[in-house]
C-alpha cells in the first residue's frame, strides 16, 4: 500500500511522535477518514525506513486516543466513530504558518481568483433545460465502443506522444474536407490545429494574439467562456450590442477605441440570442476588419442544426485578407467530453499555435482522435448529425409550441431557427433569479441569461436547451414552469 507521510530524522521531534503528529492531522484534515485501513506496522517502518518499533509507538498513541482502531486479524483502521470533540478540534494554525499567509500568484492567476468564476454544477433537476448538450442517449455508443477497440487492439502508437502537436494528419484531412464542403470554410488540412475543444483554442488565440489591456470586442450579449478567457489575460473588453441581424457592425466602425486588436464573433447562431449575421453584415464586417487589421475569432459551435433556412456559409469562407481563425468543436455534434475541437488558422500562425499547444498539453489524445477520424471518414459523423437534426427540430418545434400554449403572447422566442437552444424572453415582474429559484422547486432547471450581458441585461431573459430533453419532459417541463412564473398579459 502506497502510503505518504512526511518525517524528518533530523528534526527534534523523536520519529514516533513525527508519525503521531502527521497520522492525527491527517484525520483531522479528512485526508485519512473513518474506517480507512492503515498500513502494518512492518510495511509503513519498511515505506519510510525507520524502525517497526517506531511506528508501533506512533499508533499506540493514536489508539489510545481513540483515532485509531484495530481489528483482530484484519489490521488497524481510521476509527470509525471518530468522536466530534475530535473532528472540531482541527487544529488552527498559528499565523505564522505558511498555510495562512497568501501565496502570490500571477496577474493571470489573480484575475481567475473570483468566486464567482466558476458555477459549480447545479444539482441535477429532473428537467433541465440547460444548453449545449446533445442527446446523450442517442449517441451511436456502441459504434464508438468499437471504433476506439479497434484501434487500443492493433496500433500501440496510439498510446504514444507523437511528433504532431497539431494532431493526427488524417484527423485534419477528414476535418479540412468536411467544413470545405458543410460550412465552406476556406482551408487546407495543414491550417489545422486539433484542441481541447474550442475552449482551448480560444485559450490559446487568446495567449498568442492578446497582451495585457488590450481591446477585445465581444457580442453584447455573449458567450462568457470566451469573455472569461480574455479577461483573465487581461483584455479590455469593448461590448458591441447584436440585433435581429447579428452583431451591430456600425457600432464597430464609429466606435472611439482606437486599436481594437481581436473581435469575437459567432455568426451563424449568436449565442444566446440566436440571430444568424446577416450576408450584408457580413461583408460589412470583413472590410471593416480588412481596413482596421482586426483579427476575428469566429466560433462555429453549433450550426449543424439548421432547421427549414439554408446553412449559411462560414464567414471565413468569405474572408480574402487572413483575418479569421476558425473555431469548430465536436462538443455538439457528437459529445462534450470527447474534448475535441479545431482551429483553421491562416498560414502564418500555425508554427506558433503548433508550440503552444505542446506547451499546454503536447497533444490530444492520440486514442480519439484516430476513432474519430473513421467517424468521419466513414460517413457517420453526417449520418448522426443528419439524424439529430430532425430529432432536434421536433424538440425544437415541441418547445416552441408548448411555450406559446402555456404562455400565449406573453413569450417572445429568439433564435429558434438553429442550434439546440433558443432565447425566451418573459413577461413577468418577477427577478430572474427568484424565476431560476422557482423553476428549481419545480424540478425544472433553467438559465437566466444576464450573466451573458457585460452591461445591465434587459431581464426576464432565459435559455432554453432542449436537445437533450424528450417530448415529454420538454412538455411537462413548460408545463410546471407555467405554474410558478406569473405573467403579463399586456406586452
Ligand atoms: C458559444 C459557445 N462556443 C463553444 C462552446 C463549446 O465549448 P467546447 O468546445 O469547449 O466544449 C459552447 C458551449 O456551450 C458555446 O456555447
């Protein structure tokens, strides 16, 4: 049994009260906790080369105050009922001791010590309508299963490092003509860099192309995992509002800033509010970039799922002055924890993007990247989007219809046109959180979309994922969210 435990020979305090001393605080820490077994006398001695008897007098001691418990024949344990007065006497360190004085991080660490960055998970409600996951059940596991057996039996390399940090070559072949041909994204397989998702990249766009208070221009509202990565490499963010026709590019062409260095940008499905940049737009925005220099991160996160338009092509495909990188992710379209996305990069900024994703992590996993590679090349990473395009869309037209049903013209839906999310907007005088707060007693999990506002959120706002929800659950989840949010009847 591995066992680790600090002694020092040279510290005054004799060994068997080092061993004392580490065991109790341990369990005081929870480190060791009830009912664990400990190591034999003989094996810690052995483990931390001091004598038998030292540890047996280290354990002797803790056995006589109750921490410890032996059991004839099968060793000795963490006791099992460890007395209260025990547990609450942790003890306080003095102030001098490094554990209380504040270890300094580093600007970048600084601005990520917030407790509000991270929402822990919520607990799970019974119907959540949380956004951005996929149907987890309709996922074609046991062709997956396969495909990864397949290669763990025959290709030992896939456990290896590789040489490629910008990922496997037929990964980034099979992807180069799949967005060709699905989003028209202009590229060669060598533009690509296979991440951690697109959250990596836009990590790693961020580390390369931003300096400390530099402008980024972010959609008002927008996606925070992005807003979050450019704050914290300390970005100035310049928030430019988006309408029924995407992003509002006049805002950015009168905007005082003189040197906005990076935009961020989801054309095809804003998130959250759903609109799709218009073709004008669009054109409007490239010139405007080609003129002023800006880099643009355009994230393609979701526009598999067009529902009854025409797909619109990627902005990049329409961009003639290397001012885009793409971001793509399989989070989607297949499944989030795959943590599997991709850049396409102009040329000139592949080399460097290449060394830093091997400083972050060297590589993908080799394993998923081969089983996806046949995903797609053999036709089933289309046939699965094809298929939970239409699942995705009778979900869709479910919620749509079970919102106006229970809510009549007191709901206004955004972006219900793609995607596996929409937009609510509710009329009701009840705050947004009290709203989140009472769909929970409910069982019904839904999400304010202020947070995604970098100035004041009109309110009443909410994001509605349903591609993982059944019919039912999307109706009965509506359903109870009609009894406990009070609308207006007026607009
Ligand atoms: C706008 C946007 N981009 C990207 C992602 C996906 O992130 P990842 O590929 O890191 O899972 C999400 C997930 O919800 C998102 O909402």
């Amino acid at each position: 049994m591995d066992f680790a435990i600090n002694i020092d020979p040279h510290a005054p305090l004799p060994l068997h009260r080092q061993v004392y001393e580490e065991l109790r605080q341990a369990i005081l820490t929870g480190r060791l906790t009830s009912g664990q077994k400990l190591p034999s006398g003989r094996s810690l001695a052995q483990l931390l080369g001091v004598s038998r008897a030292t540890i047996t007098q280290g354990y002797e001691l803790l056995l006589s105050e109750g921490y410890l418990e032996t059991i004839v024949g099968s060793g000795t344990f963490v006791c099992r009922q460890l007395p209260d007065d025990l547990l609450n006497a942790t003890p306080t360190p003095s102030k001098s001791s490094p554990a209380n004085s504040p270890i300094p991080l580093s600007a970048y660490g600084e601005s990520l010590n917030d407790n509000a960055f991270l929402r822990l998970p919520e607990t799970k409600l019974e119907i959540s309508f949380s956004y951005g996951r996929p149907a987890f059940d309709h996922f074609p596991i046991d062709l997956w299963r396969k495909l990864i057996s397949r290669y763990c039996r025959s290709h030992p390399e896939v456990l290896d490092y590789t040489a490629y940090s910008t990922g496997y070559k037929a990964l980034r072949e099979a992807i180069a003509s799949y967005i060709s041909r699905s989003r028209a994204v202009n590229c060669s397989a060598e533009q690509i860099v296979i991440v951690g998702g697109s959250q990596q990249g836009i990590d790693l766009i961020t580390r390369l192309l931003i300096d400390r208070g530099d402008w980024v221009a972010v959609e008002e509202p927008g996606y925070l995992g992005a807003r979050r990565a450019f704050l914290a490499q300390g970005a100035k963010l310049f928030p430019v509002a988006v309408d029924q026709s995407g992003l509002i590019v006049d805002e950015l062409k009168s905007s005082e800033i003189p040197n906005i260095k990076l935009l961020y940008i989801t054309p095809s499905h804003q998130f959250p509010t759903g609109a799709v940049l218009s073709l004008p737009r669009r054109l409007e925005l490239l010139a405007w970039a080609q003129k002023s220099g800006v880099m643009m991160i355009e994230d393609d996160y979701d526009s598999e799922f067009r529902y009854g338009e025409r797909p619109i092509p990627a902005l990049q495909g329409l961009d003639q002055g290397n001012s885009i990188i793409y971001v793509g992710t399989f989070s989607k379209v297949l499944f989030p924890a795959l943590r599997l996305g991709y850049l396409v990069l102009p040329e000139n900024l592949v080399h460097v993007f290449a060394r830093a994703k091997w400083l972050a992590d060297r590589q993908c996993s080799l394993l998923e990247q081969y089983a996806l590679t046949d995903f797609i090349t053999e036709g089933h990473l289309e046939r699965h989007i094809r298929r939970m395009r239409s699942l995705y869309n009778q979900r869709r037209q479910i919620l749509v219809k079970s919102l106006f049903e229970h809510f009549g013209d007191s709901v206004e839906i955004m972006g219900e046109n793609a995607g596996m999310h929409l937009m609510v907007k509710i009329n009701t005088r009840i705050p947004d959180d009290e709203i989140v707060k009472r769909a929970a007693l409910a069982n019904v999990g839904i999400g304010a979309a202020y947070p995604q506002y970098l100035k004041a959120s009109p309110g009443s706002e909410f994001i509605f994922g349903y591609a993982e929800l059944s019919e039912q659950q999307i109706q009965e989840g509506v359903r109870r969210l009609a009894k406990v949010i009070p609308i207006q009847n007026s607009k």
